[in-house]
C-alpha cells in the first residue's frame, strides 16, 4: 500500500465555536459539507506537522519582533490571516 504524503487539511470552526467541527482533506467535501449543514463560519488551510507560528515566519508572512512574541502563550494562540480561508454564512461562501 503506498503511504499517502498529506502536506495541508481544511480545518472549519464554526462561529462562536471553541473548537473545530470538521476536518478535511479536501476543499471541496469540506464546502459541500458546510454548504448541507447550512454552517456559518470559517473554513481554513492548515499546514500538517508544523505549527501555524511556524509556517508564518518560514514563509516570511511574521517575524517575532519582541520577547513577548517568543512566549509560550503567543505561540499557542498564534493565527495568521494570511493563511488561505473562506468565510460562510448559513452555507453559504461570503
């Protein structure tokens, strides 16, 4: 069987949601299945086995600047809007 490289997932969270409700290899099962469900919220590519602080700076996207920058806290809640992503409302691609 040959072993399957996953370099990227679709990761939504749904409005207000804590936590992520669907995770997806691919763009299209991921919009299919928001658009079925009528979900409101943000569908976004995530790099596998890196962490998005990570991938930011490698890609030149934020470089830590200050100390504050380096902290456990800031690396855990780190986002980047330059990740590629989708909006939704009721299912529907904003």
């Amino acid at each position: 069987m040959a072993k399957m490289h996953i370099k990227e997932i679709w990761v939504f969270n749904g409005a207000m949601a804590r936590f992520p409700s669907g995770i997806f290899l691919y763009l299209k099962d991921a919009k299919d299945w928001i658009k079925e469900n009528r979900l409101t919220g943000v569908l976004t590519k995530y790099p596998v086995n890196k962490g998005v602080y990570d991938w930011a700076i490698e890609n030149d996207l934020f470089y830590p600047h200050e100390d504050k920058h380096k902290s456990p806290s800031f690396i855990g809640s780190f986002t980047c809007a330059s990740m590629e992503h989708f909006h939704f409302e009721d299912g529907a691609e904003d």
